[in-house]
C-alpha cells in the first residue's frame, strides 16, 4: 500500500505527465496511469467524507461553462473526469501524507531544477526540471519551504530550505521571491528563532552570484535581481513589473463584465483565442468562463482556508502560509482545475483545517514519530 501511495504522490507533485508532454502518445499514457493509480489507492484505502465544495465547485463550473461554450467536448469531459477523481480519491491520498512526506517529495522535486540548470543550461535561463515552466516549478518550491518550518529535524530543515530556495531563486519565477519574503517574515512571527532564515537566504543569494555565469541564468531577470541589491534597484523594480499580471488581467475585464452571470463558456479565459494570453487569475477566470455562482463558491472555499489557518496559526504556523501561498499562485495562473500539484496542495490543507480534532492528534503522532528517529539517531 506504501508503495502504492508513494508512486501516487510522485506522478502528482512531480508532474510526471506533464514532464513527458513532448510527445503526446507517452504523456497521455502516462496521465491515465497517474488517474488509475489514484483510483487503485482509493479503492484500496479506507472511505471518508467526500469534499462537497470542491465537488460542487467543480461541477457549477464545467456544467455552467460547458452549457455556455465549449470548444472541444473530449477535453471537456477528460478534465471533468480528472477533476472529480482527483478530489475524491486525492482526498485520501492527503488525508494520509504527513507533512515530513508531502516536505521531502517537494525537496527531490525541487533538485530536478537543479539538475536542468547544471546538467542542461540554455539560453532562456530560467529552469524548471520536471515541471517544465518555470513559475510551476517555483510553485513547487514554495509549497516545500512552508512546510519545511514544522519539520522537527534541523539539518533536514535547513538542507531543504536551503535546497528549495535555490532551486526557487533560478527559475526567476517573481511569485516564488514575493511568496518567499511573505512566508519569511510569517515564519518569525509565529518564532523570533526563524529570523535566521534571512541569513540562509543571504547565503543562496551569494552562491547564485557565484553561480551565474556557469549556469547561464536569463540575463534580464538576472540582472533585475542583482539590481535590487545595488543602486540600480528602482530600474530593477521597472523590469520586474514589466508584463505584469494587472496588464494581463485588465484584457478580460470587458468579457468579464458583459457576462458576469453564467460566463463566456469554457476555457475562453484561459488562452484559448490564439490572439491572446490566458487571464492568468483562477478567481477571474472561474467568474469569467462560468459567471458568478462558481465564482461565490471558490472565494468562500479559500476565505475558510485562510480564517481557519489564521485562527490556528501559532499551533500550525504551516497551516496559513500555505493557504497564503495558494491564494497567491491563484491570483497568477488560470490552470486550476487540472493542476494536480495545486490542488492536491489545497485538498492537503483543506483536510487539515476541516476537521481540527483529528488532524491535532495525528499531528501530534507524526511529532512523536520524528522524536523517536531522532532518539534513535542520537543513540
């Protein structure tokens, strides 16, 4: 069954599917195998609740969107498919992934963009190892560094959030350092002792430095970050901005207002018109393809995250930065309803925060679990 889950978890936050995506035939083969894995584990574990919101969330959207427009009706109903195994039979693969499983699968995840930038330089500059963008794989990155701040063993830890900001900083993804700074100073207000963390991120800034020319990292976003460390950090300011997701979202804005109430149809937001980019933001997206209803629910869904994270924050400090994390990477992307690394992140912390009680005491197994390595390691 362990066996089972941890191939499970590989193919979702590794983004197995997507890394083989250069040729159709092999990631397509390997989509269904990541879809039939988590049916096998589902079939195989034991059943509880299902996630109702999600559910209906997912449902309002593909029906109201679908019943408006729909460009393609196998993709259609493929993802429809995808989206409802993943929060039923993802829901019990979370349920059962500890925080020092779901933080170590994020570090082997994250060394893949080490590997792309060592092994393979090129001349974009920005890397992604299996996740094949760059702000995906930032994604990844981030998610790991929340959760490294309730692991137990130092040296485990600090290799990871060493390990994780690194590989963050080269994919030059601006979420990853806004989301990093963010989670940063979260991490010193729930333990002064975290203020540390400002020193470790200081080190990996120098050893990219050091780094950059063997590396071949993009010249511009390059250049931005090492401005905003000297007297040029007001033109570093001005690239970064460049290209901003405001200028992007602001495209959709007419769409969005001439059919607020059932939408524009079914992926019309999300890059569809070859003439354009996608809307780049979950939240407009869901409001501009499938109108105000979806649009009411997904809101309310990451509002409980955050009051209910917030409420818990010096008990599970991760708990907040994570649910900040999400909703930050869903204010720059518009791929969530087949993002398997997003939302199996989002059902991990929704479970969590759902049913407190229960969650305290497997928390407090797995604590126990990692003071008895470490005994044993002593010893």
């Amino acid at each position: 069954m362990n066996i089972l889950k941890y191939i499970t978890l590989i193919m979702l936050l590794w983004g197995i599917p997507s890394f083989f995506s250069y040729n159709e035939t092999i990631g397509s083969k390997m989509s269904y195998l990541t879809y039939a894995l988590l049916l096998m584990y589902y079939l195989m574990s034991s059943k509880r609740k299902l996630l109702i919101p999600f559910l209906v969330l997912g449902l309002s959207y593909f029906f109201i969107s679908g019943s408006t427009f729909v460009n393609d009706v196998n993709d259609f109903t493929y993802k429809l498919i995808k989206y409802i195994i993943l929060i039923t039979a993802g829901a019990e693969l979370a349920r059962n992934t500890t925080k020092k499983e779901f933080f170590i699968l994020a570090i082997l995840g994250s060394l893949s963009i080490l590997v792309h930038a060592v092994a393979f330089p090129n001349g974009y500059g920005r890397y992604s190892g299996f996740y094949l963008n760059p702000n995906g794989a930032g994604f990844v990155c981030i998610i790991g560094y929340c959760l490294s701040y309730v692991i137990e063993n130092k040296k485990l830890r600090l290799v990871g959030q060493f390990i994780l900001t690194f590989a963050g900083i080269i994919t030059f993804s601006r979420t990853f350092i806004s989301l990093w700074l963010i989670v940063s100073l979260l991490s010193i207000l729930a333990d002064k002792r975290n203020s540390l963390t400002f020193g470790l991120g200081a080190g990996v800034i120098i050893v990219v430095f050091s780094l950059a020319s063997i590396l071949k990292l993009n010249a511009v976003r390059f250049s931005a970050f090492e401005g905003l460390f000297t007297d040029q950090s007001e033109s570093s300011i001005s690239t970064i901005k460049d290209g901003s997701r405001l200028d992007t979202w602001s495209i959709y804005y007419d769409e969005i207002v001439d059919n607020p109430i059932i939408g524009n149809g079914f992926q019309m937001l999300s890059g569809l018109n070859p003439t354009k980019q996608g809307v780049h933001n979950t939240f407009l997206m869901v409001l501009g393809e499938s109108g105000i209803f979806p649009f009411l629910l997904i809101i309310g869904i990451y509002m409980f995250m955050l009051k209910r994270s917030f409420e818990q924050f010096r008990k599970g400090p991760h708990k907040l930065m994570l649910a900040i994390t999400i909703v930050g990477i869903l204010m720059i992307m518009h791929n969530y309803f087949d993002n398997n690394l997003i939302l199996f992140t989002t059902i991990w912390i929704f479970v969590r925060l759902e049913n407190t009680e229960n969650e305290s005491k497997k928390e407090e197994e797995e604590e126990e679990e990692e003071e008895e390595e470490l005994t044993i390691k002593s010893i």
